[in-house]
C-alpha cells in the first residue's frame, strides 16, 4: 500500500486534515493528543480490539455491498464470510472473546439477525448504492495568518452550509491542500427507516449492551461528524445514526439497535465547537505544548497513557520506550 | 477437532465453495442453539418461594 502523505502541515506539527479519532484524542486531552498523533505511539499490544473493529467493519462493508449489488441473502453472507476469513487468516488474538472465530461467529449472527432489515440503503443522485463513503469535507478557515500560514483567498468564509447544494467534496473531489482545515471519515451506509434517513455505523463491545448503552452517543464527536458530513457532502438530511452493537462475548453474540439523534441546530453548533477547538490545537502545536487535562485521567475506560503522566518527566522516556510502540495514525491512510 | 475448527485452521485460499457453507451452517445452528437456550429459560416455572413455615416432622414420617 502506498504510504499516505502526512496530515501535518509542512515542518510544523499543526494537523490540517481530522478525523473523529484524532479529533476526540485532541478533546480528551492534548497531552494523549500529543503521544497518539504527534509522536505517533500507542501502548504495546494495544491492536486486538483496533483490529477487530476493523474486520468486523469491512467483512459487513461487503455484505452490504453484495446486497446493493442486488446479490440475495446467500450470496451476500458469503461475500461476508469470505471477506472475514481472507482479512483474519494469521490474525492470533489472545484475548478470550475478540478472536477470529468469533469474528466469523458475529459476521454470520449479524447478518442472520438483520436479513429483513426494515432500514434500506439509500440510493444517491447518480444511482449509486450509498455504502463505504468516505468523505474528506474542507471547512471554512484554517491555519490562521499568525502561524505564518497563508489562508486561501476567496473562500467563502461565512461558514458551511447546511442547506441541500452546498459546495463541499467527495472524496473523489480534489481537495486544496493547506489552505484550510479539513474533516475526513468513513460511513458505512446511508439508510432510510422509519420515514427518515440516518448514517449507519456499527460498534463492538465485550461488555453487556446495557440499557441506556446508546445514551453515550449524544453528544458524540464521532456521531456529529459523519451527520455533518452526510448533510453538506451527499445533500442529505439525516436525522442522526443508525447504530448497531454488537456484545462480542466467549460464547455468543449479541445484538442492540440505538439512535443518537442530530437536528441541523446541534450540527452547526458542532461545528463552530469544532472550529475553537482546531484553533486551541493550533496554538498548542504553535507552542509546542500540550497540556494534560487532569480531569480525563480515569474516564474514556483510563488513559492509556496515564502511567507516563502519572510519572517523573526524568523517567517517562524510559517506560515510553519499554511500554509503548511506534504505530502512527494517519487520518489520509485508507483503512 | 471438530470440522469447525480444522476449517478454520486451514488457509481459506485452499477452501471450496462448500466449505464456506458448512462454516455458516454451522455458525447459523450455534445461534439458533443460543437463541432456543434463552427462550427455555423464560419458560422456566418460578421457583417457589420458601414460606417460612416450620416442617412438622409427622409429615415425613420421621415421629
């Protein structure tokens, strides 16, 4: 695969292209911000439920696909199944219910579970099948002109539009470089249910889908964002997403339906949210300095990164080197 | 090993059609098992309640 190019501006360490991770790494606190994004390390052994998420992801990208293909239910199991199987061969897990066969197991239930699905992949304006969009929307301003980054003349600066029409970008779009900030992602689907349209994404957990489960994404940076995007990208009024979880445990599966609901009002006050806070990221990559937001330490399941902080500085570059491995994230590199 | 398992250790590459099929089969019977497993046990009758009443000895012949 082709190295993506760097999501750093050049000989700086002000980011210009975000994703929802980078983003709520960045929210929770600057300092893991900066161990994640900046210096590129993540805790050793770290990949199990990374690399779980991701196949179970793509093995049900290509179920979905089969199905807009208009391959029956057979067929598009297999298509899944196969995927699951070719992606996890040689993948060795210790952990006790994230593993290859319960991947497959969960591929299979799913889609058992769902054969009849009321919600029906939307079909967009060029009569495509909207399934595996991945989308890279420019927002209104960037680097400001004290950081020495020139902003791109005749932008329209009075902010993104959310009205059908507006002028943002597919990926397939070339999108100007370093001008200004842009948000990227991936979306599952777009599906319509209930007399509405939603964004879909699909999440695993180990723990019981508890009720109440889905309150968790309201407000959410991730769920936002894709909202946000399918509003100004595909000029379709969403009312929020779709989310189906799934409990991966030893010896079963089990499956959960929620909704984290968006009006336009909570969109654009994402947005102006999103544009202080590049701004504070922006100031702190100009400093070089991050902050810990000593409030986040035990939140968010711990910080990865607490027993660094909670550390010496004469002593932290030591654990860092024993503990945690370089593995950089890059919001550019296809998944 | 079950076939279940010796499929899986194998290089899906060398696998036929029929093996994908037997792997969902299988999978498809382990949730309907799972599925039927919780249905009896909501059908299962509710234990019944200890009273509190002192056992008369008489009544199990042993006086």
């Amino acid at each position: 695969m082709e190295p993506a190019a760097s999501p750093f501006l050049p000989d700086s360490k002000i980011q210009w292209i975000w994703d929802s991770t980078s983003l709520g790494w960045f929210k929770e606190c600057p300092k893991k911000y900066e161990y994640y994004m900046i210096r590129g390390l993540v805790p050793k052994g770290d990949s199990v439920h990374l690399k779980f998420g991701i196949l179970y992801h793509s093995s049900l990208e290509a179920y979905d696909k089969a199905r807009a293909e208009g391959k029956d239910h057979e067929e598009a199991t297999r298509a899944a199944v196969w995927k699951a199987l070719i992606d996890s061969y040689g993948w060795v897990s210790d952990h006790p219910a994230k593993n290859r066969e319960n991947l497959i197991r969960s591929v299979i239930w799913y889609v058992e579970q769902f054969q009849d699905d009321p919600a029906q992949t939307v079909i967009l304006a060029d009569g495509k099948p909207a399934v595996e969009l991945t989308f890279k929307m420019e927002l209104d301003f960037g680097p400001s002109k004290s950081s020495g980054f020139k902003v791109a003349e005749g932008v329209d600066t009075k902010g993104i539009s959310l009205k059908p029409g507006a002028v943002n970008y597919s990926v397939s779009t070339p999108v100007p470089t370093y001008s200004n900030y842009v948000l990227s992602g991936h979306i599952d689907r777009l599906v319509n249910f209930m007399g509405g349209v939603y964004v879909t994404d699909r999440k695993t957990s180990g723990s019981t889908l508890y009720q109440g489960y889905f309150d968790q994404y309201t407000p959410h940076n991730q769920m936002s964002l894709y909202s946000v995007a399918a509003k100004v990208i595909w000029s379709t009024p969403v009312k929020g997403v779709l989310i189906d979880a799934v409990q991966i445990a030893v010896g079963f599966s089990r499956f959960s339906r929620g909704f984290a609901y968006r009006t336009d009002a909570m969109l654009e006050e994402w947005l102006e949210d999103t544009k202080h806070i590049l701004r504070y990221a922006e100031h702190c990559a100009t400093d070089n300095y991050w902050p810990r937001n000593d409030t986040a330490c035990h939140k968010f399941g711990g910080c990865p990164f607490r027993k660094i902080c909670s550390r010496d500085d004469s002593v932290r570059e030591v654990f860092l080197a024993s503990d945690y491995e370089h593995r950089p994230w890059n919001p550019l590199q296809v998944r | 090993m079950s076939d279940l398992a010796e499929l899986f250790s194998r290089d899906p590459m060398t696998y036929q059609t029929q093996d994908i099929d037997t792997i969902i089969a299988r999978l498809r019977e382990a949730r309907a098992n799972f599925n039927l497993a919780g249905k009896t046990e909501k059908l299962k009758p509710a234990a019944k309640k200890a009273t509190g009443e002192k056992v008369d000895l008489s009544d199990l012949g042993l006086e």
